[in-house]
C-alpha cells in the first residue's frame, strides 16, 4: 500500500472483570488499510464546515489528556455524529475554560496576517501531525504562535485548517457563522506536508 492508515492498538484483556486490571494480558495489534481520504474530496476543496460541539475537552486533573486512549473519544464521537446530522463535517470544540481546543480527531490551527496561530496543548492531545506542520511551517519562514484562543477572535483570522493522521492538512470554510477562505498558507502547508510524508520517487 502506498496511500495507507497504520493504527496500533493496545488493550487490556478478559482475566479480571472487575475495574482493577492489575493481572490481565496485555493485547497488541496493528491495522492497516488503504485511506484515500478522511473527508469527502468536494468537501476538502471548498473547505469543511464545522460545527461548535456542546461538550468540551475536559480538565486534565480529570483524565490523562496526553494520552490517545479510547475512553477520551467518546464526548469526540457523540460530537461528531451530532455535527454530521447537522450538515456538517466536522465539530470544533471548546475547552473546559472555554478557549478553544481541538475538533473531535483533529487539531486545529488559524492564520492572521500572515501569522499561525494555534491552540496550546495543554488539556487535548498534541498531535504528531500537529508538531510535523509547526516545524514545516517555521522551516518556511512562517512564525507560529501557540496560545489560548477565545471563540470571539476567530472573526479576525482569515484562515483555517486542521491536521491530523487521518486528516493530514485539510482546509476549513467555515465554523458556525464564522468564516474562512483557504488560500496561501493553508494551501503552501498542505503542499509541503504531502511532499513530507508522500513516498519519494526513486530515480532510476
């Protein structure tokens, strides 16, 4: 496969049914299958349209937000399967502070004159494709800020992606009545992730 998705997954097994764990086995498998696309190709071109979740990512005194377990993405699929039923493609969702965090498998990332600015990680996953496409931006002279971001200042950004494995640099038009129009940034980064991560031609 040259266009593929690699998920590990580790779980617990069956040995104890109670909710210590101490001595059952460790499991581990690896899946891999072909992955054209996470979003509808029409909808990567114009740009998603996302939704504003009702639930929020929560404190991380609650639960290790660091890691990517699948109890966490329960609040993200209950988001995105609402969202979806709206229309849209996606959920953007807030964080127990009411800064903005993260969309439900994806983080999220706004330009403004000229500048990135992205959410800080500190209670939602930092993700690999994330820091990738910080460092890919900075390599191309492109200064990134992380900082928390209130829901009002989006009326000022005139850019919007997300990034994720699945996602990899995918374009946003639209956020509730805020909107976006993908063009230099957004469009130079998904240029140079692709070329990133896409196999290189070996001359012969």
């Amino acid at each position: 496969l040259t266009n593929a998705y690699v998920r590990p997954v580790a779980w617990r097994g069956s040995e104890m049914m109670g909710v210590s764990a101490q001595h059952n086995k460790i499991h581990l498998a690896i899946g891999v299958w072909e992955w054209p696309s996470y979003f509808d190709p029409e909808q990567r071109q114009k740009g998603l349209r996302l939704d504003l979740a009702e639930f929020r990512r929560p404190d991380p005194a609650t639960i290790p937000c660091k890691a990517k377990a699948a109890g966490l993405y329960m609040i993200c699929t209950i988001s995105k399967h609402k969202a979806e039923r709206r229309g849209f493609a996606d959920a953007l969702m807030l964080d127990y502070r009411g800064y903005v965090a993260e969309c439900t498998g994806a983080n999220v990332f706004f330009v403004q004159d000229g500048v990135i600015h992205t959410p800080t990680p500190d209670c939602f996953l930092d993700g690999i494709t994330r820091r990738t496409v910080i460092e890919l931006a900075r390599r191309h002279g492109i200064e990134v800020v992380e900082r928390h971001i209130l829901p009002e200042e989006l009326s000022g950004f005139t850019e919007c992606f997300i990034t994720g494995t699945a996602a990899e640099v995918t374009p946003v038009g639209e956020i509730a009545d805020w909107r976006f129009k993908p063009t230099g940034i957004t469009h130079q980064l998904m240029d140079a992730y692709r070329e990133e991560v896409q196999p290189k031609k070996v001359a012969a």
